[in-house]
C-alpha cells in the first residue's frame, strides 16, 4: 500500500517538469504542423496542378 500511495503523491517539481515536457512536446507538433503547411503538401491542393493551371 505504501508504494500505492508514493506513486500518487508528486512534488512540485516533478509537476513542473511533466508541464515543462508537456508544453515542449505541444510547441513542437505546433511548429511542424506550420512548417508543413508553410511548404505545401503535395495532393492537399496548396500547390496547383498542371492540369489545373490551363
């Protein structure tokens, strides 16, 4: 019961440090979601066909 009961008591510390990774994992999947569409993915329509251009 003892281990139970460690698991769920955390310091502030810990608390910050699982933000801090939370946040850092947040702003990256942001960065690359506006990077990929910054550049176009080709078949979502961001770049023009040749087809399309006539």
């Amino acid at each position: 019961m003892s281990e139970e009961l460690a698991t769920d008591a955390r310091t502030d510390s810990e608390r910050r440090g699982i933000t801090i990774g939370i946040l850092v994992v947040a702003l990256l999947c942001l960065s690359l979601f506006f990077v990929w569409h910054h550049y176009g993915v080709p078949g979502s329509g961001a770049r023009p066909t040749a087809g399309s251009a006539r």
